[in-house]
C-alpha cells in the first residue's frame, strides 16, 4: 500500500465519488480538537479538561476535488472502557463507511499512555495516519522522539506536529489530502504491555536532561503553589477578582461607544419615519430593548478572552485539582467539574457534558445544581446591578462580581450535599485528571474563542431578545387609554406660555407622564400589578416583575425588557442605558433601584431557574420532568427566600 515508504498514501473513495470520511480519535487533551479546527476551518472550542467534548463533531470540507467528512470523536483512553465516550467511539466505528481514514493523535509527551488506544486503531481494518502532537513541548521535557524510526515500526504513516498552529502547514495537507487504494491490512499486538515499554524504549531518547530537570523543578515549585489546598484557593480568588475588576475598567470606552451608536439609529430612525405607533416600534421597543442587552457586548467577549487565556496557560486545570479537595466533602466528584465549568458559558451544554460522569447519581446530582453557575446569560443583569451597587468603583464592582460566582457555587455545592445525602446517597469515584504542560496563550485562539462566544450571545439578542422586545412593547402600548387632566393641563400650559425653553420642559413632562399612565393602563401593567406582591418582597415594583417574569424565557431579557418598559428620555440623550435605568424612579416618586432592591434582584438572578431550555434539557438528559420540576422548584424558592432576607437585612440597617 504504501509503495516502501510508509509515509506515502494514495486515496481513493471505494464507491467512485470524490467523497471520503476522517475521523479524529485520541486521548482527551492530545490537541485532536485543534487539528479538527485546522482541517475544517471550524470554530470547535479547545480545552485542557478531559471530557469537554461530550459529544462527536462533525464538519465538512472541500480539499479541491474531493468532498471531505471530519469527524472529531471524543477523546477517551481506550475503545474497551465502560464510559459513555468509549461507548460513542465504538458506536462510530461499528457503523464507519470502509472509505474512511482514521487519524490517531499521539501525544509526545506522554506517548506510553497514548499506545492503548493506538493499539486498538490498528486492529481495525481501515487506513489509519499517526499524527504526533507536542513535540516542541517533549524537547523541552528532555524527550527525543524519532518519528521515522516510529512510522516504521508501526508500518503506518506518522506526521509530526511541532507547533499548535502548525495543523495549517503545507506539509499536513498535502498529506490529509492524497488517496489511499485499499484497506490496510489490521495489526495483532499479543504483549501489549511488553510491546509499548519497547516501542518508547526504542523511538525515544533524552535530550539536554540538565535543562529539562531545571524546568521540571520549576513546574513542580509553581503547582506546589496553585495546587496547595488552601493557598491555591486564595490565588485563585486573587486571579477572578483581578480578572473581573479589569472586565469594568477596559470595557467601559467600547460601551459608551456601542451606547452612542444607538442612541444615533434611534435619533435617525425618528427622524426618518412619521410619528406613530411603528416609529415608537423601532425606536423603544426594537432599537431600545436590543441596544438594552448589546451595550454589555465589551463586557462578555473580554471576560471569555480572560477565561481563555487562563485555560490556554494550564491554570484551569490544576484549578480542578484544587476544586476536587471541596468539592468532594459535598457529594460532587472531580468528574463534575467539567461539567460545571462549562455551565459558566450556559448550563446546556454543561448538563449535556455530564454524560462523561460514569456513576448515574453523581451524573443526577450534577446536572440539578448545574444552573447555579453564573452563566454568560446572566452577564448583563450582573453588570446592571453592580454597576448601581458600585458605581465608578471597579475594584468593588469586581468583588461583587466574584461574589455572585461563589454564591452560586456555594449554592451549588450545599443543594449537591442535600441532594446526595438524602435524595441519591452513594459513593463517588476518585478523580484522575492530566496536568497540561504550562504555555504561553495563543492570543489569537483567546481571541477567536470570544469572538465565537461574543457571536452566541448576539444571535440569542436577535432572536429571543428581538421577540420579546416587540411583544413586551405591544402590550405595554395597548389598549389605548385615555389622556388624563393633567396631561392635558400641561400641555395647554405649554402651548400657552411665551417661553420656548419653559415650553419644552412641560411638553416633556407631558409625554412622560403620558407614556407612563399609558404602561400603567397596559396589559403589561395589568400584569405587573397581578405579580407585583410575589415580588415585592426582593425588592421589584410592578415594572420590575414583569421584566423579571419576562426574564424566564431567557435571563438576559431582563435589561431589555426593563429598558423598553421606561421607554425614550428625549431630555436626557446623553445618558446610557444604565443611567437611565438607574435614575428611573416607581410611581411614589422613589427610586426604582434602590441598593436594597439592587442587592435582592441580584441575589435573585444569581439563584433562580430563569431558563425554560435548560428545564427542558434537565428532563431530556434525565428522562423525567419529576427532576426537572425538583429543580425548577428549588432554585426558585432558594432565590426568593435569600433575595428578600437580603433586602430585609439592609432595610433594617438602614440601606433603603
């Protein structure tokens, strides 16, 4: 087959069709996803942590004539092992079309734990490339490997990969690219023990070991440090904190940006159309309550480019090391922490990420306090809030905002321990998780990666955000009520008085007081008033529930809605969004956020199921809605009960 170089093959697609399938098997975290990306030119989200990828990947490609299948299998150490990802990469190979090239991704650094699965690919009678990943990283770590002497011992073609970026290399895709004529014939490795101990004996040898000693104490000094049970919770605390504080600052010169860009559209588009019913539309409703979400855009992409370079070093996953040592007293396993890392994006995927956890009640627990991590759709009430907690201090701000992290946590943690103690009691396995190497982030992946995160949220602002932005402004503007006597008055005395500034002044007075009795009369304000005593005590008037009601079909809804439902300030164009949300007041006259409101509504959204997809993947992934409700339930009673202690605690201490 391989014409006495075994790093020369030809392809063919069996059935005559310029098409052929790839698939992508490794161990978890051998740099499988980043080939993945390379080859597709796909957006597939790299990580450090074993079993962040749940599921199988699929993309395709045109590699010129030839119409290309890659498919990235979820990284597991062995076919044969009784996990659910080893079950999903047999049930691939079972059912593989014979056109298909398997790559086996090995990586250098810890090339003996790699040969398992290596071993059990080449049992298979299908074309199979080696592709060695980390070899920069193995020179470093005073290990030589010879990739000749390798491929010819595995009589299988092996491509190296030095470099992170170095998938793109002209060398990997002439390569990928070629055809192969027929089915390598499969390999029958008896010794397997004996075989792997010989084949790195023989493929490897040491390289400048002074140097990679030294570097090796120096690793082993710094996780001493970040892995330490107390002192690596306290860096990384410091490290949130620092990253969150930095969040506010850096972000506030694209907000104001981003703030003023709308405020413009809305001005032109008022100016464009003649007034009515569609032109308060796009103004209030469609510009007003979408630009309500989209001015904390700076805000999110920075925090997911931090939390990626943070990824990108290692930090995070020695963090899990430490987060296994208090997570464990809990009834939470190690294994829960992917899982509940990848809720800090959204709890979909995390709870879909729980099907790496071997044990089903461990597997239950996670996915129930899932939720209480603060996820991206959070983002924008959390920097609403804060920021009129703590405005014009980032530092505070920073710590409020670490704040509502652990408190969800500490939720998190306390609802698992109830939950694994006296609902689904039971021993959880030991954890066994990798250490990446430390590296230098790749700023450009960071940077890709929060872009992509960045692009989520804007398509939940243009669809769910988008929809009940129009509806909340219809019912908020019908039925049509009547002109009261006192708008009435101000306007005759508008009309009537010779001064143009004072004229100005009560016509604005006039339309404002109009556009609220307007609300009031609404079926939105027939709604608010309904639900108002439910949510009064944590601190919501009648214009605040109902963007905390709306608020459950999506989380980030609530500013928009909030921002529709006070309208257009034609006497204060300079102000932000969170200064008009800020300096609106209830109908008493006080304030409609007051810091004991503030604190309740945020304590609130840190703890409540606002999600109604989430509940639905809650009832997929555990096969009943009895879970589902136990969590809707429970995150909701939780919310309110702490949101209103909160605010009666600071009302009796005098923060009204």
């Amino acid at each position: 087959m391989n014409d006495g170089d075994p790093r020369k093959v030809t392809m063919t697609s069996e059935s005559g069709e310029n098409e052929f399938s790839v698939a992508l098997c490794g161990n978890p975290n051998v740099g499988k996803t980043t080939l993945f990306n390379a080859l597709v030119s796909g957006k597939a989200r790299v990580s450090n942590h074993p079993g962040i990828t749940a599921e199988a990947q699929v993309a395709t490609s045109v590699w010129g004539e030839y119409q290309v299948s890659v498919t990235d299998l979820p990284g597991c150490y062995s076919l044969s092992l009784d996990l659910p990802e080893a079950q999903l990469c047999r049930q691939y190979f079972d059912a593989v079309p014979p056109n298909t090239l398997v790559v086996c991704v090995l990586d250098a650094v810890g090339l003996r734990r790699n040969l398992s699965l290596l071993l059990e690919c080449m049992e298979m009678p299908l074309p199979l490339i080696v592709v060695l990943t980390r070899i920069d990283e193995a020179r470093l770590r005073g290990i030589e490997i010879d990739v000749e002497k390798l491929s010819g011992i595995l009589e299988v073609p092996v491509v190296e990969l030095p470099h992170r970026n170095s998938a793109k290399s002209s060398d990997l895709n002439k390569f990928m690219r070629t055809q192969f004529s027929e089915a390598r014939e499969s390999s029958k490795i008896e010794e397997r023990a004996s075989w792997s101990e010989d084949l790195v004996a023989a493929v490897s040898r040491p390289v400048r070991p002074e140097e990679a000693n030294r570097r090796r104490k120096r690793e082993d000094r710094i996780d001493g440090v970040l892995m330490h049970p107390v002192l690596g919770l306290v860096f990384f605390m410091l490290i949130m904190s620092i990253l969150f504080g930095s969040v506010f600052w850096l972000a506030q010169i694209p907000m104001e940006w981003i703030d003023t860009f709308f405020a413009g559209a809305a001005e032109w588009v008022g100016v464009q159309l003649p007034p009515g019913d569609f032109r308060d539309l796009m103004t209030d409703g469609i510009i007003g309550g979408v630009s309500g979400t989209l001015i904390f855009l700076p805000q999110v992409l920075m925090l997911f480019f931090m939390i990626s370079i943070l990824e990108e070093t290692g930090y995070l996953a020695r963090a899990a090391f430490v987060a296994d040592r208090w997570l464990r007293p809990f009834g939470l396993p190690g294994h829960s922490f992917v899982p509940l890392l990848s809720s800090h994006a959204c709890a979909i995927p995390g709870i879909l990420c729980t099907r790496l956890i071997p044990n089903r009640k461990d597997r239950l627990a996670a996915i129930l306090v899932a939720p209480f991590m603060s996820c991206s759709a959070r983002l924008p009430v959390y920097l609403l809030l804060v920021g009129i907690l703590f405005p014009g201090r980032p530092l505070m701000a920073g710590a409020a905002f670490v704040a509502c992290y652990l408190l969800g946590a500490l939720a998190a943690v306390i609802s698992a321990t109830l939950v694994r103690r006296f609902i689904l009691p039971g021993p959880s396995p030991d954890l066994i998780l990798e250490l990446p190497p430390f590296q230098r982030p790749a700023l450009m992946e960071s940077a890709r990666i929060a872009l992509e995160r960045g692009g989520m949220f804007i398509k939940n602002a243009g669809t769910v955000i988008l929809l009940m932005c129009v509806i909340l402004w219809w019912l908020g503007n019908y039925p049509l009520s009547d002109v009261s006597a006192e708008v009435k008055s101000l306007r005759t005395q508008a009309e009537a008085t010779q001064n143009i500034a004072e004229s100005d002044h009560l016509t604005v007075m006039a339309d404002q007081l109009h556009a609220k009795e307007r609300t009031q009369a609404s079926y939105l304000g027939m709604i608010g008033r309904t639900v108002e005593p439910v949510f009064a005590p944590i601190g919501a008037d009648w214009q605040l529930s109902i963007s905390v009601m709306a608020s459950f079909a999506a989380r980030e809804v609530f500013v928009s809605s909030l921002s529709v439902l006070l309208g257009s300030d034609e006497d204060a164009e300079a102000e932000t969004i969170i200064d008009k949300i800020s300096n609106s007041k209830r109908d008493d006259g006080s304030p409609l956020l007051t810091i004991s409101s503030s604190a309740g509504l945020l304590v609130f959204f840190v703890l409540a199921m606002q999600c109604l997809p989430t509940l639905a993947v809650t009832r997929q992934e555990t096969g009943s809605w009895k879970w589902a409700l136990l969590q809707f339930v429970w995150m909701s009673l939780l919310a309110w009960s702490l949101a209103a202690l909160l605010r009666g605690l600071l009302i009796m201490s005098g923060w009204n």
